[in-house]
C-alpha cells in the first residue's frame, strides 16, 4: 500500500460532493479557470481532528496514484471558518485551495513527497564535491610532476624516517582535502534542494493569484496562518510548524505575502 494510501486510511475522511457541495463548486471554479488537465483535484478528505500539530494544520495536495487529493485538518478549516463541510468558502480557503490545485498543476507533488527531493540535490552536491576534489587533487599532483622529478635528487639524502612522516603527511592532507570537499558539496546541494522547493512554493503562490485575479485573498490567509503558528510555536515547539513560517520546505511567510500583496495583473 502506498504511503498517501495509508495516510489517507488511518487518519482522514474522504468527504463526498453531496456533503460539501460548496466546497467541490470552489475547487472545479479553480480547474475550470486554471484549464489545465493537471490542476483538478480528484478527491477531498478531511484529517480527523487531534491528529497532531502537523495534520491538524495541514492544507495539502498529494498524488495518490493518478488521483490529486486535497486534504484539510480541522484547525485550518476552523481558521478559515470551514467549521462543517457544508459551509461556504471563504475568499482565504479559496486562494489556499487554489494554491494546493498549483502544486498538482506543476506536478511538484510526487517530488514533494518522495525521498529523493529531500535527499538528491545533497547527495548529489556531496558526490560532486568529492569528484572536484579528487580532479583538483590530480591536476595539483600533474603540475608537480616536473617539480618532484628535481626533488628527486634531494630525496635520496634524506633519511626512511623523514620519508615516512611525509607519506602520512600527505595521507592526512588528502583526507582533510576529500572531507573539506563532500562538506562544501553537502553544504551546496542543501542548498539547491531548499532553493528548488521554495520555488515550488512561489510558483504554488503565482498559481493562486493569477486564478482568482488576486493576489490578496493567499496573503490575507498567509497573515492569519502566521498569527495562528507563532502563538503556537511558543507554546509547542514543532519542526513542522516552525518550518512553514521559513524553513527547508517553506520561505519566509513574510516575503510570500509581500510577493502576493504586489501581485497585480499582468
Ligand atoms: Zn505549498
């Protein structure tokens, strides 16, 4: 069983049309105006409450085979006055739902969910710096050739004991060379990682504005969701939470509300 599959089993309820018919008029208003195959979300269920911090919170979109689920914890819903799905929708849950319908329309879903988006610009950056440390390394060993040849001479008046400490010299700066390397390169491909996925983010955001025309409605919502997550913070301290106020996964909140509250039609 996949993993969204198990999620969706153990802690969610699928919600039908019948149920939220306001809010299944919202989400085919969006695919309508987005008119893209990509941007439909196929299903919606509802976490159910007390699921913890992270999914009580969450507003998400996630590939579950071909389908694009939308799932929605209790306490967004409540933030965004969703108390029952009957309700209607506010401007905010809107441009939030629409923003989840932009994550399915660039397809950034299978990569936000799989290991390699957390773990394959890093690896990727590690092994890239030790290949540039071990091609800096040969190139330096090349150009001391000649260099070595006229030490040649000079070697063979030292003595085994001062040839000896050399090799492990040179064992030892070859090692701090490599390690200095693989963390340059770790360092590099977390960052590649983090710029890519906050990219998806302001695209996700982009999305939002341009289909409701509006750039507004998502900063607005932003707003609330920080006053809501920095009360919490400081009370229940949660990676998840603090994460999507600045983060790996999230820019800082305030530069997504200022880039959506400049948003204007182009
Ligand atoms: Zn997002």
């Amino acid at each position: 069983m996949s993993a969204v599959q198990e999620l969706l089993d153990k802690k969610c309820t699928m919600i039908t049309e019948a149920e939220a018919p306001h809010l299944f008029e919202t989400i085919k208003k969006i695919s309508a105006k987005a008119n893209h195959k990509d941007a439909v979300l196929h299903e919606v269920y509802f976490i159910n409450p007390s699921s913890g911090d992270l999914y009580d919170y969450l507003a998400g979109c996630m590939a579950n085979g071909e389908k694009n689920v939308l799932i929605l914890g209790e306490k967004i819903r409540k933030i965004f006055n969703h108390v029952s799905p009957s309700d209607k929708i506010s401007e905010e849950l809107e441009a939030v739902i629409a923003h989840e319908a932009g994550h399915a329309r660039f397809r950034d879903l299978k990569s936000m969910g799989s290991h390699w988006m957390s773990f394959g610009s890093p690896l990727a950056g590690l092994l890239a710096g030790i290949g540039a440390t071990a091609l800096a390394l040969h190139l330096t060993n090349k150009h001391g050739e000649d260099k070595e040849k006229q030490l040649a001479e000079l070697d063979k008046i030292k003595d085994d004991s001062v040839n000896k400490e050399d090799g492990s010299m040179k064992f030892f700066t070859t090692a701090a060379c490599y390690l200095a390397g693989a963390a340059i390169g770790l360092g590099g491909g977390v960052q590649v990682g983090k710029i890519l996925r906050h990219n998806m983010e302001y695209r996700a955001d982009l999305f939002s504005a341009e289909v409701l025309q509006n750039g507004k409605p998502l900063a607005k919502a932003l707003e609330k969701l920080k006053e809501e997550l920095s009360k919490l913070k400081e009370g229940m301290p949660s990676n998840s939470i603090a994460d999507f106020l600045e983060g790996w996964m999230h820019p800082p909140i305030d530069k997504r509300i200022e880039r959506l509250n400049n948003w204007s039609v182009a």
